[in-house]
C-alpha cells in the first residue's frame, strides 16, 4: 500500500471534521449553565503566600464555617501534591441576584487566633476562592499600572509598619455572566467535574447563563457586634460602602468580635465561555520568549558550524587519506600520527561506574520520554490550569509507564558494554529505584519540614502509600519488563576491538573536567530565560501556559546538548583521551549545575520576599530535585549523541 494516497485521504478528512465541528475546545472544564437565581457555590482552596510557599487550610483562621459543615472536594493525586486542599465555603451566590449577605459574628477572638491572624495578614497570604472552577481575581493599581491578581489578602497592614492589623471582613464580588445562545460550539472538557460533550441534543437543556469571570475588591469594615449578632446567615443587609479612614476598619486584637459579609454584582458580558480564562492567561514578555528562542538560535547554529567542520573536513579528509593507503603504510602513518586514529583499540573500553552510567542513561531516556509527551499534550491544550494538578498528574502517569523504556535502554547498554546480559536484574532494579529513590529521601526531608509546620502542603501517610504502591506495583514491574527485553534485544556491536592493555594518557596541562563545566555553559544559555518565567510561575503564584514556547525552547536544548557533546567529545579524542563516556554524559549534563546556580540567584535577588529558613530550605530542596532530573535527562542526550557518534567514526576506519 502505497502512503502518498493514505496521507492525502487522512489529512483531507481533518479538513473536513474541522469544517463540520463548528468549534471545538479542549482546554477547560464542562461548561455549566445557570437560569435565574440558581444557586451558586464558592468553593475555597489552601491559603497560599510567595512569602513562605508554605500553604495553609482557609479553615485555620476563624472563618465563617458553611451551615452544612466542612466538606473536602475530591482532588487527584497532582493536587494533593501540590498542597491544594478545596473546601466547600458558606459564599452562596444565586445568578442574576443582586444582594448585600451577611454571614456570622466570630466569637471574640482570643490570644491563638489573634497571633495567627497578625503572622499570616504580615506573611501576605492570600484566600484563593473558586466559582464555578475559576479562580478569583482581583486588580490593583501600582504607579499608574493595572495589576492583576488571584486570590485577595487575609488582611492589610499598614505602609508605615503601624502595630495595629487589619482582618479582611468584607467581600465585593463581581460575577461575569454570558448568556448561551447554543451557537453550535461542541465543547469538550477536562476540568475537574470530569469529560463531556455538549451536542446539538444538548442545547436546550444547556440554556441559561455561562459564568465567564469572577472578580472580587476586599474591604475591612469595622461593624457593631451587638447589631450584626441579631441577624443570622443569608439575612440580607443594606449596600456597604468600603471605608477610606482606618479608624473604621476592623483591628485584629484580642476580644474582638469579627462580622463577615459580602455583596455580589451579575455583569452582562460579551466574553464566551471558551475564552473565560483569557484573562489569567495573558502571555506577558512574548518578546522576551522570542528573543530567548533567537539566542538560542544563534548558540545552535554556531555549534552546528563546528560539528560541520569537524564531519566534513577534518574527520572526512584523515578517513579519506587513512583510507587511500595500504596496509604497510597504514603501519607506518599509525606510529606518526597523533590523535583520535591513535585510541582506536581503547576507544570502546569499559568506563569506570559502566553499572551506574547505565542507570543514569535508563533514567535520563525516561524524565526526557516523559517530559517530551507532557510537554506536547500541554502545547496542544490537554493540560489546561483549568484541570488543577492534571499536569502534575499526568507527568506522574507518563513517568510511571515510561519505566518500560527506561529499563530497556539500560540493560541494552549494559549488554552492549559488557557483551552478556548477566545482571541485568540488578541493572533493572537499580533504573527503577535511582531517580525515584533520590525524589523520594528529598521529598521526605522536606515533608517532615512542613508537617512540623502544620502545612496543607506536607503529604499525608495514605499519599505515601499511594506513591509506594504506584512505585513498587507499576514502575519497578514495567522497568524489569523493559529490563528483560533489553537482553533480548540485539546488542549493538562495536565496530573495532579492544586491546588488553590501555593506552596511556598523555598528560595535559589543564585538567579535562573544566572544559566539561564550561560546556554546561551553551545549554544553559538556550534555556535560562525560558527558566525565569518557569520559576515565577511556580513560586509567585502565576500561571504558566506558553508551552509553545516551552516545547521550541526543549527542542533546541536537545540540540545543543547532542552538539556539546560531540564536540568535547572530539576534542578528548584528538588529545588521544579515550575515556569518553563519563565526559560525554556530563559534558550536557552540567548544565544542571547552573540551573541550580541559577535558582539561588532567583532565591537572592527575585525572591527577596521569601522568608525564613523553612521556606528558603524547601526552595532548595525542590530545585535540587529539579536539577538532578535536569542532569539525567540532558546528560542522556548528550551521551547517546556522542556514543552514536564515535560508533559512527570509528565504524569507517580500517583495521587489520
């Protein structure tokens, strides 16, 4: 069967689906419609601060409980390791009603509340509340420029640094309504409510109101207690106008007794349910992303300009004159020249730690698979920040399957190199328990940090579990499964033979591991701007959704880490330095070593908010995690790279 046909036929009937489906979307989560003064819920996650990036239940400060009590919403695994923890809330909205509430009188406030809520107003935490899966978002202007933000302040301290703090007491709403018009728009979900469809079938029962945005402006106003305590939740209460003056703001102080309202407004609006998140996903400094793509450009073509000096004239011209002689003065050439033709016989020698680079390379091939896909399926709309923790979640998902390739990829290597698949059981186990392990003694530390801390971020016991068991049921099975066919696999054969006794090194005047940091140098340059924005979005509280940019910027560090390498490589090779292996592998994979260099610079000088050595201890930690798989991966890249390479090289010359 011929594929010319096949393609025009596939890639006509795309055309032809995309013109019968009038819209299609995936991002997001099932859209929901609402008629007249149908209930609407809030629901409120952890109290998050950039200040400490220790998160908090919104239920350890005295909040209004909800008449039902407290209720936990199901969460998967990405958010329960992000420290998410989604409560129900008393906020009770009814579409298309206008209306001032009130909510609940505190009890006084006693010593324990009253120092929490001063340390958390101080430490700039934030309540994160949702409607209808979209968080809340306020505006504030700063020198004449309009910023936005998710979530509002527990409470406000003043500029001049004052003793007295004031509690966040009452809640402008603003609720942005769209109404359904079933334009033909089949719209599929992935958000948390789960998968579905809305058809043509659908649309009548579909009409109603969409809720397309969700703003709020925060007040302290300082109520008369034995006035709000006669009213009971749900009452209504006159229009509330936010104070200027701070003598008529609520103090937090011991004795206090703390009133809770809000007020809600329904807004017509021309925004449609599929652009909804728009506004938490502007892309801001696309120039600087394009100008981090051009840079990176640059490094690859200039890296390219070298590998191409290398292959076709130097390495072609001495394989062409090696080749034109004969056999005698083959002989005689091989005891005049000098370099990479000299290691012939050791060139494929065994490297120190073969059993670990094999690990590591097992490893590397998997973070890299599972980065790839992840990366893909997000630059293509399937992971949307609409689907909290799905990309956590997927990631996990990918990593876990992948363990299948990582175990192939390691004993194959380590067949290749010891020319017999003995041991490949232990090479299995150790793919599978490497990377893994190193996450899992980090993860502890810092989780023993954080229950120290009451954090909602600190993993509960039934996690571990969870995590042992995806762990020891799922990735340590599939790795062996990889493992075993790895040693049915055909090794690759090495095109010229190894002598008995190795070749001395001749000695050289600077020492061989400085050029392999300094190459770490040229992939980080492709990627450290791309790395800023990653880095903002993880610990300030931003979304990152520009995985276009994110996918071009991984594509272009996987070439400039194969031509690093290949480069060095060589450059060992010429100086008739034949141990290689272990060169290749870190000659990419240091980089990771300035992306760690680099999260501290963040930590000092774009993070001077962060406080205290509990939060800086948890930066730390996770970037040092980060830098690990960042190493195995580009260090994989690198190494293969350069194995296909001299295999390459070598397999052109003549040997008796």
């Amino acid at each position: 069967m011929e594929l010319k046909p096949f393609i025009c036929w596939v890639f006509i009937s795309v055309i032809v689906f995309a013109q019968v489906s009038n819209g299609f979307y995936l991002p997001g989560s099932y859209m929901h419609t609402y008629s007249d003064k149908d209930p609407i819920y809030a629901k409120v996650n952890s109290l998050t601060s950039i200040e400490t990036e220790l998160p908090f239940s919104y239920y350890s400060l005295p909040y209004c409980p909800p008449l039902g009590g407290i209720k936990k919403s199901a969460e998967n695994l990405g958010e329960l390791l992000m420290g998410d923890q989604i409560d129900n809330s008393p906020y009770r909205f009814r579409m298309n009603f206008n209306e001032t509430i009130y909510l609940c009188t505190t009890l006084p406030l006693n010593e324990h509340e009253v120092k929490l809520l001063k340390q958390r107003t101080r430490d700039l935490y934030q309540v994160n509340m949702i409607l209808d899966n979209l968080p809340v978002m306020r505006y504030t202007t700063q020198n004449g420029v309009k910023i936005q933000w998710t979530g509002f302040p527990v409470g406000y301290t003043p500029s001049d640094g004052g003793a007295a703090d004031y509690i966040i007491n009452h809640l402008k709403f603003t609720v942005l309504v769209h109404e359904y018009e079933g334009s033909g728009v089949e719209i599929i979900g992935t958000g948390e409510e789960g998968p579905g469809v809305i058809t043509e079938a659908d649309k009548k029962k579909a009409s109603g109101y969409e809720i397309v945005g969700f703003q709020v402006v925060p007040c302290s106003i300082k109520f008369d207690p034995e006035v709000m305590t006669k009213l009971h939740m749900y009452d209504n209460v006159s229009a509330i106008s936010c104070p200027n003056e701070l003598d008529k703001y609520q103090v937090i102080k011991e004795q206090e007794r703390v009133s809770f309202t809000y007020e809600v407004e329904f807004v017509k609006s021309d925004i449609r349910w599929p652009s909804r998140w728009d506004a938490y996903l502007k892309m801001e400094g696309s120039r600087v992303h394009w100008f981090s793509i051009l840079n990176s450009l640059m490094v690859i073509f200039f890296l390219a300009g070298i590998v191409f000096v290398i292959f076709l004239r130097t390495v072609r011209r001495d394989l062409t004159r090696y080749e034109e002689l004969d056999k005698e003065a083959q002989a005689q050439m091989n005891e005049e020249l000098s370099g990479w033709k000299l290691v012939v016989g050791d060139v494929f020698r065994e490297p120190d730690c073969s059993k670990l680079l094999c690990v590591m390379v097992g490893d590397g091939v998997q973070i890299l698979g599972m980065a790839a896909v992840t990366i893909v399926f997000a630059a293509l709309g399937f992971m949307s920040p609409a689907s909290r923790g799905m990309l956590l979640t997927g990631m996990i998902i990918l990593y876990l399957i992948l363990g299948i390739v990582a175990g192939y990829v390691s004993v194959r290597l380590w067949r290749t190199i010891k020319g017999t698949p003995e041991g490949w059981r232990s090479i299995s186990w150790s793919a599978a328990c490497f990377f893994p392990g190193i996450a899992f003694i980090i993860l502890t530390v810092l989780n023993f940090i954080l229950w120290s801390s009451n954090s909602t971020g600190a993993l509960p016991i039934s996690l571990y579990f969870e995590l042992f068991f995806l762990w020891f049921c799922i990735s340590v099975p599939l790795t062996l499964i990889g493992g075993f066919m790895g040693t049915k696999a055909q090794p690759i054969e090495y095109p010229v033979r190894t002598n008995q006794i190795p070749r001395e090194i001749p000695a050289r005047k600077y020492p061989s591991w400085l050029l392999v940091l300094g190459a770490g140098t040229l992939p980080f340059g492709t990627l450290f701007i791309e790395l800023f924005f990653i880095l903002s979005s993880i610990w300030l509280g931003r979304f990152y959704y520009v995985f276009g940019f994110l996918l071009v910027v991984l594509l272009l560090l996987v070439i400039v880490c194969a031509e690093v390498s290949v480069v060095l490589t060589y450059m060992h090779l010429c100086v008739e330095d034949w141990r290689w292996w272990w060169k290749a592998f870190f000659a990419s994979g240091s980089v990771a070593l300035y992306v760690f260099l680099y999260s501290i610079n963040y930590l000092v000088f774009d993070l001077q908010s962060l406080s205290g050595p509990v939060s800086a201890t948890l930066y730390l930690g996770y970037s040092l995690l980060m830098a690990v798989a960042i190493m195995l991966s580009t260090g994989t890249i690198g190494f293969l790279m350069s194995f296909y390479f001299v295999h390459y090289l070598f397999s052109s010359v003549k040997i008796d």
